[in-house]
C-alpha cells in the first residue's frame, strides 16, 4: 500500500492514473483548487479499494498553496502530473505551469523527505524532452530560461526545463526519479473515449476542414501515440513495484504497432468519410510555412511539427516492467469517431454511462438488480443520446443505447450494403450480449431492429417499433434519392431550415414543438462529414424501392408498433395484422418531442 500525492489529478492522464490507483489499496492525495472541485472528482470516480483525499492548494502557488504540509508527512510517492495541455501557450502561461510548478513542487519534496517519508517521485514529462540518464547533467549549469532551447515553442521549452529542475532537485535529494515521458495520449483502449481533444484532435480537425490534403513527411513520420489506458497502468505499476534505480521511460507504441504520417492521415479520412490526402510535404519546407504565418491555413498550428519524428524512442525500461509492445491501430477508428463528435459538439455531456458494445457507441444505465435488458436504436437525425430522458424514466430495466455506425461516436461499418452493416452491428451487440432483449427502435431504427428480428428471433424477447420506416417514404423527388447531393444539402441548412424541413416530413407539428437543444444537436452534427454522409445515405435508402423489395416479416405475438396518425410521410398499412398497434395523435419524432410520455408507452410493453 503507498501513500501517494497527486498533481493533475482532474486531469485527462491524472484521471485515469486515479482510477487506476483506487484499484489497489493505496491513499491518494489529490491536489485540488477547492473543495466542490473534489466534489466533482469524487463524483464521478468509480468506488475501489482505495481513498482519495483532498489537498486544497494551486501549482501557481507558493508552497502550491498548501496551508499545512503535515498532513502529507506520510506520503511516500509523489506523482506531478499538473499542467495543461496547449502547445499555443503564451511565455508567461507556460513559466508559470510548468517551471514554477516544478520549483514548487521540490520545495514541497524538500520538506516531506526531510521531515516525513517520500521515497519517490514520479514525473510526468513528454516523449520530446531531449533528458535521460546519460546526458541530463551535460552542460546543465549553462542553461536558463533564456537560453534554453531557444528555437522552441514556450510550452515545450518551460516543460523540459522543468524536466531539468526535477531532476537536479531529486537528485540533490536523493529520491528515486521516474520520468515517464508518454507520447501523444489517445483515450481509453476499449471506447476510444478522448477527453482531450488538443493531441490527435487537432489533425482530426485539419482533416475536417479539409485542411490536411497534405501529409506532413508522408511515409518517413509518424506522430507518435499511446492509451490513457496504457500510460495510467504503467505508472501504477511504478507505483507498487518501487523501481531500484532512478531511469526515464518512453511509453509510446513502437514504428511496427502505430501509423506513419501517411497511414494515420488516410485513416483520419477514411473514418470521415471526407478527401483522402493527395500528396506530401517535407516537415523542413513545412516549417517554412508555418514560421510565415500560414500554418493554421494548412491545419498545422505553431509548434505541432514537433511532435512529428522519423527516429525510435528506446523502450527498454518500459520492456523490464511489460514485454507486450503498446498498440493503437485496432482502437483508432473509435478514437476518431469521439473526437469528431466532441468537436462537433464541444459542451455535450451525457449523465449516462458511456461504453462500448461489439463496436458501436453506447449511452447506459446497467442496474445490479434489472431482470430485463432493453437495447434501444435511434432513427435520422440523432444517436444514443436522444434516449436519455427516456431512459431516465425507466429505472427499472438495463438500458443499452447504441449509436448506430457512423453516427454519434460510433465509426461507420465501410460495408458495401450500407442498412446491412448497421443490421450487422446490433446483432453483433446482441450476441455479446447473450441474453434476450427487449428490442426498441424509431424511426429507421425500428426498420434496423425489424431486420435484426428476422435474422434472430429467438434474441428478441420483445419487439417494440416507435414510428418505424417500414415502407418507401412518400416524397417521390428525386433529390431524396441522391446521397450526394443530401450530404450537399445538409451541410448548408441553418436552423430555419432544419425546422422547416422537419416540420414538411411530419416530424414534428410546427418549428414551436421542436425543441431548441434538439435543433443545435442536429446543426451539430451535421458540422461532420461523418455524420453528414451517413444521414445521407440512410435518407436516400428510405426513399428507394429496393430497400424494402425484400419487404417484412414481423411476429405479432411479440411485436408493438405505437404510430404518430400525423405522419404523412411513412406509412404501416399491410403491417397492422402482423403487430399490436397503437394510434396516437402524434408525429414522426414524438420520442423527441414528448420523451416522459413516450417512457410512460414503454413501460407498458416491458
């Protein structure tokens, strides 16, 4: 058991470092502004073996601000973590994150080894920091704030010459060192979930924009990358296993398990269904361009193209503690897709639990003691999220909502049948799953969830379709059947003309019953040639005869169909005999717009 201070801990690595640790029957203290700061934290961290306990004080602060170190006599290891991540960071910004933090820091260090009883200190640096072992000593009484690494960005020259601080203080002090120097930090290595979206996001936007046509240093580069995952067990496990001797550690996946340039740029695209790259250019002549001031125009702001290399980082020490390499390529197509949806929608928050099921997105609410699974699956214009009034209204049964491929944060499928690989999607979740479930879909959701009965029946405890496209939609114009120019279209509507289209598909009564949140979720969404161009395709698959030749077979012992009487635009004749039907006065999108009484419906059937 280690008694640990934290800095960071609210942090995008520090978080999950805590999370790790509270697995293990460590005590944590967090260094925290304010008390209902770790109100928040504690919140939202999973229970564990562990305590985490608050340390009320600022990195910018003297003595970090802490009024009483004697409550930190215990502490045996420190992890520094803080500071933020923004490479565009002013001189003055970055002294005082990093350079003063670090000074703070061994001020602190100073005290709890003289009088309490720190061991060791773990810090977390960057991949790009020119120190290790062998040559940090070299020449260091020559170098200050303004002479070091002169030619450097100030967030990179303030946080390596923090780098050298720790390590002369520690040194002096005699405390174990471990510099963990982690690579560009991606999100979880199940979800792909990326909190941050300064690192990978910032291609992800350049990309978006269309900006990234050319790669920087093509095939010989790469931007090095690692989990939060990953990182966060490692230095956890520096934590219990008290390395014998003070050494730095690259965690970052190899040449052989991570993109170059080339592959990375490509896949970004590929996942964003938008232009591929057409060319490459030299990282020196992109310099140029950068230093003449019209970098952000290429997508490449000040100071990135240093994270780009073409050499090997030496894993050996990492390799003492973990022989299997670090990977990212099979979780990249879910990291992608989460960074596209936080930029398109930057102050999203779902109260729900988020996961990942086979390989789709999901929003859930798992009870310990539910005797029923529900699986519910969205229709246009929306994902996972439009279920959480609904789902908050049904506390009594798992709730599982998917995104479906290509929507939410759930990377699109790249099958060739487009409606056959989102049917493919669900009954791989459902097989997962292995147990049956109660099956609700709206709109083209429920056509998803029909098809999905077809193919598994014996899955499918009940089948409960709201509004569901189960024939040829009525509007014959043929714009509707172009995904091409759909994905055009949708790309240029403004909020009167989201409503207005909305409300002429019976979707909803007038533009007063859309909800104004629904109406920028959608403008959102449609920032995103990912989402664009799926909507697309699905809007036009609706509105094409061979989607439905194969027609329909619905079990009426077990299948519901609740149908809005307003909506002109689909239709269930020839499908009344073959479910229980029930008429409301409604239209298309009632479960958006009427979500408690939509709930109140559902408890019914479940």
């Amino acid at each position: 058991m280690a008694n640990i201070f934290m800095t960071g801990a609210t942090g995008f690595i520090g978080y999950e470092v805590l999370q790790e640790l509270l697995k293990g029957d460590h005590t944590i203290y967090a260094l925290v502004r304010s008390l209902r700061e770790f109100d928040v934290l504690k919140g939202k961290l999973p229970s564990g073996r562990g305590q985490v306990l608050p340390v009320i004080g600022d990195l910018q602060k003297e003595a970090l601000g802490i009024n009483d170190l004697g409550m930190l006599r215990d502490v045996d290891t420190i992890i520094h973590a803080g500071g933020p991540m923004d490479i565009g960071m002013d001189m003055q910004t970055a002294k005082t994150s990093f350079l003063h933090g670090a000074n703070e820091m061994m001020k602190v260090s100073d005290d709890l080894v003289q009088h309490g009883s720190l061991r060791h200190f773990i810090h977390v640096v960057g991949y790009k920091s020119p120190f290790n072992e062998d040559n940090w000593r070299e020449g260091q009484q020559q170098w200050t704030e303004e002479n070091f690494l002169p030619l450097e960005e100030p967030y990179e020259r303030m946080k390596f010459l923090a780098d050298l601080v720790v390590r002369q203080r520690a040194e002096k002090l005699r405390l174990l060192l471990s510099v963990v120097n982690p690579s560009t930090v991606i999100g979880d290595k199940r979800t792909g979930e990326t909190e941050q979206t300064s690192g990978l996001g910032m291609l992800v936007e350049g990309v978006r924009k269309k900006q990234m046509l050319f790669v920087p240093g093509g095939h010989a580069y790469r931007l090095p990358l690692v989990t939060k995952t990953d990182l966060a067990l490692l230095i956890a496990h520096l934590v219990t296993t008290q390395p014998a001797n003070s050494d730095t550690y690259y965690v970052l996946a190899s040449k052989a398990h991570s993109p170059n340039n080339q592959e990375l740029i490509s896949s970004i695209a590929k996942e964003l269904r938008t232009l591929q790259p057409i060319g490459k250019l030299s990282i020196r002549f992109l310099e140029r361009l950068v230093n003449a001031g019209i970098g952000n125009k290429l997508g490449i702001p000040k100071g990135s193209l240093n994270f780009f290399v073409n050499e090997e980082f030496s894993t050996a020490s990492v390799q003492r503690f973990r022989a299997e390499p670090f990977a990212v390529k099979d979780i990249l197509p879910y990291v992608i897709a989460d960074i596209d949806f936080r930029l398109s929608h930057p102050n999203h928050h779902s109260p729900l639990q988020r996961n990942r099921r086979g390989k789709l997105a999901t929003i859930e609410n798992i009870l310990p003691d539910a005797k029923q699974t529900v699986l519910l699956i969205h229709g246009l214009f929306s994902s996972a999220d439009m279920w959480t009034p609904i789902i908050k209204d049904m506390p009594h049964v798992n709730s599982i909502a998917v995104d479906l491929p290509g929507f939410g944060r759930s990377p699109y499928h790249h099958q060739q049948d487009a409606l056959q690989g989102m049917v493919d999607a669900i009954i791989e979740i459902i097989q997962e799953l292995n147990t049956p479930v109660t099956l609700i879909g709206h709109s083209i959701g429920g056509f998803i969830a029909a098809r999905v009965h077809e193919k598994m029946p014996h899955h499918i405890k009940r089948l409960i379709l709201l509004q569901p496209t189960l024939q040829k939609a009525a509007n014959k114009t043929p714009y509707y059947q172009s995904p091409g120019l759909l994905a055009l279209g949708l790309g240029f509507m403004k909020d009167k003309q989201i409503k207005n289209v909305l409300v002429k598909q019976h979707s909803f009564k007038n533009t007063a019953d859309i909800p104004e949140e629904y109406v920028q979720f959608v403008r959102q969404d449609l920032q995103s040639s990912r989402m664009r161009k799926t909507t697309a395709e699905m809007i036009a698959l609706l509105h094409q005869t061979k989607t439905f030749a194969k027609g329909v077979q619905l079990d009426k012992d077990k299948t519901s169909i609740i149908w809005g009487e307003f909506d002109q635009t689909y239709s269930i004749e020839g499908f009344r005999d073959q479910a229980n039907v029930t008429l409301l006065p409604l239209f298309h999108s009632f479960p958006i717009s009427q979500p408690k009484e939509t709930a109140a419906r559902l408890k019914d059937f479940i």
